[in-house]
C-alpha cells in the first residue's frame, strides 16, 4: 500500500467518509508515508495558544475548556472522557465524547500489563479514532484517570493527545453543555502498532537501576510515611508493608492542580518540584504510586509542562515494590538513603 | 451457589439475584439507578456530618450511620451520604440500603462478607472500589456491635 489515503479499502473510505480523508490530503500523507504509521503527523487541530500554556515546555498538549467548547465540532477530534469513577460518564459527559475505561479497556485482563497494539488498535478503532485523529481526554478528578490513559496512549506513540485543563470538574463547574446520549462513532482503522515501553515505563529492575537518580513518590504523606491508615478490624490495603521506595522525594500528585482542578502555572510548579523536591533541569526521573495512575498525572507536568525530557512512570508501584521479597523500603517521613547496589 | 442458600436477607437477594440475571453493562447500568434511588440524608441528619462515620476505604466520600430503633428485633436504619459526582460509590450503597435497611440487627450481622462479590461486578470494577462496599458492610456491621455493646 503506498499511502493509507489512496490505499484504502473502499468500504472503509464509505464507513469514514470524507472527514479522514481530508485530514489526510491536510497532512500531506499521500505520497510520503510508508505503510508504517510511526511517521510524525502534523497536528490537524491548530494547538491553542495562551499566555498560562505558553509558558509551559509543551503548550500543545494542554486545551482549555473555552478551546475545547469552541472546538467540539472541528474534524478530526476526539474527545475522550476517562474517569476513575466507572459511573460517572453516563451520568452526562461533554457533547461527543466517548469514554474508555482504563480498567477495562487499557488493562490486559490476564496480564498485570496494558493491552497490546491489537487491542488498541480495536479499541481506537472502535471510538472512531484514527491514527491522525486529535484526541482530547478528560475526566474526574482533576485528570487523574485522564493522565493516566494519555500516558497509554504515548505507550502506543499516539501523536497528537491532549488533556483538558481542569478536566470534568471544570466544564461542569462552568456550567457547560453535558448530555447522556452515548456517540456511536462509525468504526475506522486504526493501525496496529507495538506499544514502545522503554522511554516512559520504569520495571522494578530499573528502578534499582536508577538509584542515585531522583525519584517521586505522589502518594499521600501517609501511604509514604507507612503510617497505618486503617484501624484493626477494618479491610486491609494489598500491601504488606507500608513506605517508600529509598531516596524518594515526596511530592503529592495533586499538588501539582490548583483548587479548580487546572494545573498550577509554571511558576508555581517549578517551585515544587525543583525549589521542594530538588530536581535539576536534565534530570532523569521516575514517578510511582500504587498502580501508576496518580504518578501519570505527575509525569504528565514534569515532561509535558515542565519538560524534563527523560521521565518514567513505574507503573508497578507500591502494590509491587510494597509486596517484591529482597526489595528495601524506608519508612517514616525522611527520602532515606540510596542502598547499596545489590550483589 | 444459589443466593437462598446463604443468610442473605430476602430483599437483599432480591437485588443480587437481579444483577446476576444481567449482562455485564446492564448490571452498570442497574447500578446506576441505585446510585439514582438513594434517599437524602434526613433532616436531623443533614448538615451534620460530625454524625456519620467516613468510610475512608471508598474512593470517593462516602459517609455512613445508623440508628438501632427500639423493640426486640432491633430494627436498624441506615443512612448514607455521598455526592453526584460518585456515582459507583453511591450505587454501592444504594445497594446495601435497599437490601438491608430496615432489616433486624442480627439478621444484617449475619450477612456474609462476600456479598460484594456476589453482584457480578468483579470485572467491570476494580478490586479497590469493590473493596470500598465491603468496607461500607464492615462498618455498618461494627456500628450496630458498638451500639449493642454500649447499651
């Protein structure tokens, strides 16, 4: 095939209809792409542009809720809402949007790992997103859930993807349009590509690796201090210890939001994560949590709006590091020290 | 296992034999509606959340309390508070409110832990947030031993 515009099965080209294809010609993709999709795509959706996003490393990764309701209709954007609460899209969600799950659409059900270049390409396929399509996720929150499926979608280099600053909270809190009427996007293809771990996903192992590197532990202060949170003869954690990872700087991942669920300017953010948490420009960084969905919001800030370039969520967190047999933790409120390297 | 072999109330599995009866999204959807149908706090209630008991386990505020009333089968009342904005957590308890408000004393202590599990929502929901209405059961069993005891 020597272009997915002019290659395509016709009845593909009928399901879509003319929106692809335009993005298409838009793109300049006729001639110059293989049949590899990994080529760069020029976002087909001009970024917005403000003073507060300008600021940050990429401003393009961030719309706001006035962009985003001026722009509900542009072709070629998707609007994904991804909550943690399973419920919460279909009690009203923006005109448009579809939702994904990230439980049960981006987790590998048998595996504790995300699905495979299949399934996305299934899943995507089936919310009508193609591989050019600007994708725009939401949620509750203050984003939690929506960081967490766009650091997916950049495990699988989905190009163009963008949160919307302030997420759920602040569309409804504007008083903006919400319906309950679910889209049923005609279904397109999206193209199978291999899930590209490495650059933004830490494993246990490279976290022992990365010692004497920074690390940041977005849980709250009790979970990093071990402090017992439940009482006796209430339901335990999974965990059976409780603290941090040695050396992990402490920084709440919802410090990096301001009270309307937007986040904080670069300013603000600077003074937390390299003022408090002492990181250097150039650093490299892991974030974890206790499944990796509070640390994607923070890996989120420190390489899209802060832009270290080199930042990995481990993803395996606590539940992993808390659990693993022969792996040092430190506890109380005090980083600890870097271990010895093992053997 | 069938529900009537168990010491689950007749209300209760009423409700677990509905969901079990469903597809995976319409058992969501059943959800939802309880999420929908839980009362409001009552008014010698409303406002006053130093009354009720934060179950800290949900992941989203859910608020719970209970009043044993008088005569010999301690008749327990529940109530919960959670917001709009938590619909799963509040279906959760609109679940147990429907399937055990009113119920005697012992008969709530003697529910089986399980019941969460029973509802076929284990793969839709993740663990944790299931674990948040087994927490919800918990307390409202605690509740009604302290309250006991304390008389």
């Amino acid at each position: 095939m020597s272009s997915r515009c002019n290659g395509l099965p016709s009845l593909w080209r009928m399901m879509t209809g003319a929106k692809v294809v335009s993005s298409c010609l838009w793109l300049g993709w006729a001639e110059t792409t293989p049949d590899e999709w990994k080529g760069f795509a020029m976002p087909v959706v001009a970024a917005e542009q403000n003073e507060k996003f300008a600021a940050y490393a990429h401003p393009e990764r961030l719309v706001s809720t006035d962009w985003l309701a001026a722009n509900l209709d542009a072709d070629s954007l998707v609007v994904v809402e991804s909550n943690e609460d399973i419920l919460l899209y279909e009690t009203g969600h923006i005109p448009g949007a579809v939702k994904i799950d990230w439980h049960t659409d981006l987790n590998d059900a048998l595996t504790r790992d995300y699905i495979d270049g299949e399934a996305f390409a299934a899943l995507l396929g089936s919310k009508g997103i193609t591989r050019e399509t600007t994708v725009v996720i939401y949620g509750d929150k203050s984003n939690w859930w929506a960081a967490y499926a766009l650091w997916v979608f950049t495990l699988f280099g989905h190009e163009d993807v963008r949160l919307l600053d302030g997420g759920r909270d602040k569309w409804i809190a504007e008083g903006r349009e919400l319906t309950t009427e679910t889209p049923k996007p005609a279904a397109v293809e999206y193209p199978v590509v291999e899930r590209r771990d490495e650059a933004i996903r830490a494993f246990l192992p490279d976290v022992f690796e990365h010692f004497g590197k920074p690390l940041i532990d977005v849980r709250s202060p009790e979970e990093y201090s071990g402090e017992r949170t439940t009482m006796p003869a209430y339901p335990e954690e999974g965990t059976l210890r409780g603290g941090h990872i040695p050396s992990a700087a402490s920084v709440p991942w919802a410090r990096a939001a301001a009270a309307d669920g937007t986040f904080r300017n670069r300013e603000e953010l600077e003074a937390i994560y390299k003022g408090e948490a002492g990181l250097n420009e150039g650093d490299e960084v892991i974030a974890y949590c206790r499944i990796g969905e509070r640390s994607s919001h923070t890996w989120f800030v420190l390489k899209h709006l802060l832009g270290f370039e080199n930042v990995r969520n481990y993803d395996g967190s606590w539940t992993e590091w808390g659990n693993a047999v022969r792996v040092p933790i430190v506890k109380g409120a005090e980083p600890g020290e870097v271990p010895a390297a093992r053997r | 296992m069938t529900v009537s072999a168990q010491n689950i109330p007749a209300q209760l599995a009423e409700i677990i034999d509905d969901f079990q009866a469903m597809e995976e999204p319409e058992r969501l959807q059943l959800l939802l509606e309880f999420s929908r149908s839980l009362p409001d706090l009552p008014e010698h209630l409303a406002g006053q959340p130093e009354l009720l008991e934060q179950v800290v386990e949900c992941q989203s505020p859910l608020f719970l309390t209970l009043e044993i009333g008088d005569g010999p089968e301690e008749p327990v009342e529940i109530y919960f508070s959670a917001p709009p904005e938590a619909p799963t957590t509040r279906g959760f308890a609109g679940v147990l409110h429907e399937g055990l408000n009113g119920l005697p004393a012992a008969e709530i202590l003697a529910v089986p832990d399980d019941v969460p599990e029973q509802l076929g929502l284990t793969r839709a929901i993740t663990p944790l947030r299931l674990r948040g209405m087994s927490a919800m059961l918990a307390r409202i069993k605690r509740q009604i031993t302290d309250a006991r005891a304390a008389v």
